[in-house]
C-alpha cells in the first residue's frame, strides 16, 4: 500500500483539526483521487485520530481551511479578506 501524498496528507491534518468525520475526509479524498487521476486511499479513524499530533491550529482556522479545501477562493480574495 503507498504513502499518502502530501495533499491527502494536508486535507486529513486539516480535516482532523476542523472535527470532520471520517466520511467528510473520505469524500474529499475521493473527490481529489478523481480530480488527479490519483488512486483513492481512504482514511481511517486511527489515522483521523492522530489530530493532537498534528500542529494546532485555532478551531476558526482550521474550519476556514477546510472551508478552502471544499471552496477555493481566489487568490485576490484570500489577500483582501487578510487585509481586512
């Protein structure tokens, strides 16, 4: 079985720290697998559950980086709304 790549690794460090279900993570994986062509590896809850060893984040960061996980704002938005 490979690795997870960087990016599943980041949507499940991400999804973990927000509070999201295996599920949540799971769809998102899905989604992205078939997006890059990539074979889908799900995530399970022993790996979801190891969130306090990933770097903590605010739970407001943590969901509005999942937010832009689901939701990809542009990169002139992400500057006005660190602005504001």
């Amino acid at each position: 079985m490979r690795n997870y790549s960087v990016s599943e690794r980041a949507i499940i460090a991400i999804g973990a720290a927000a509070g999201k279900t295996v599920e949540d993570v799971n769809a998102v994986l899905t989604k992205d697998a078939a997006r890059t062509g990539a074979t889908f590896r799900p995530v399970n809850a022993t790996s979801l559950g190891m969130a306090p060893r990933y770097p903590s984040l605010s739970s407001a960061d943590a969901e509005a980086l999942w937010a832009h996980i689901l939701r990809p704002k542009s990169l002139g938005d992400i500057v006005r709304t660190v602005a504001e």
